[in-house]
C-alpha cells in the first residue's frame, strides 16, 4: 500500500456502526452496566425509557467520552437533547466532532 493510500485511510471518517459500538461499550463500562453493549438499541432514547440514564449518568458518560475522543460536551448546551438521543445520534455528534 502506497504512503498516500495509508494516509488516506487513516484521515477518512470511522465506520458508523463500528462508532456506535465502541461507545455503547463506553457508555457499559462508565456506568458499570450489567448489560452487552450489543445490547444497546442504535435508535433507544438513552434518557429516561430506553436506555433509562439520568442526568448524573449523562454526565459521566460525557466526561468518559469526551476523554476518549478528545472532544468538548458542555453539560449546560442546549444541544444535549439532540445528541444523547440515542446512540446513534450521539455517535454522530462525536464523529461531526472529531473531523473538525
């Protein structure tokens, strides 16, 4: 594999299930969850039903992510609703904010 094709790869965007997965093991792990992160629906609010985290739960699961993939979460961002939807949704929120 040439020099370029190897840099080419390694700057392209993560696979989005693959994303997915990784953080629902996160989520599993922070949380100490005594579930499979397999387990865990890409489209199941993780909020309240679902997943049923609360605000304190929120919180660490940001803390852990924000740690692992270098990007900010602001407990007080009127955004939060959108991103921890649902796995997918925060999933996608990480990528967005990993390619910046």
């Amino acid at each position: 594999m040439s020099e370029k094709a190897s840099l080419l790869q390694q700057t392209s965007a993560p696979d989005p299930a693959a994303l997915e997965r990784e953080i629902a093991g996160l989520i599993v792990q922070a949380l100490n969850l005594d579930i499979d992160p397999r387990d865990i629906s890409p489209e199941a609010p993780l909020y309240g039903e679902g997943l049923g985290l609360d605000s304190i739960d929120i919180l660490e699961v940001a803390l852990v992510v924000s740690k692992q993939y270098g990007i900010q979460l602001r407990a007080d961002s009127e955004e939060n609703g959108e991103i921890f939807r649902s796995l997918r949704h925060f999933a996608r929120y990480v990528a967005a904010q990993r390619m910046k």
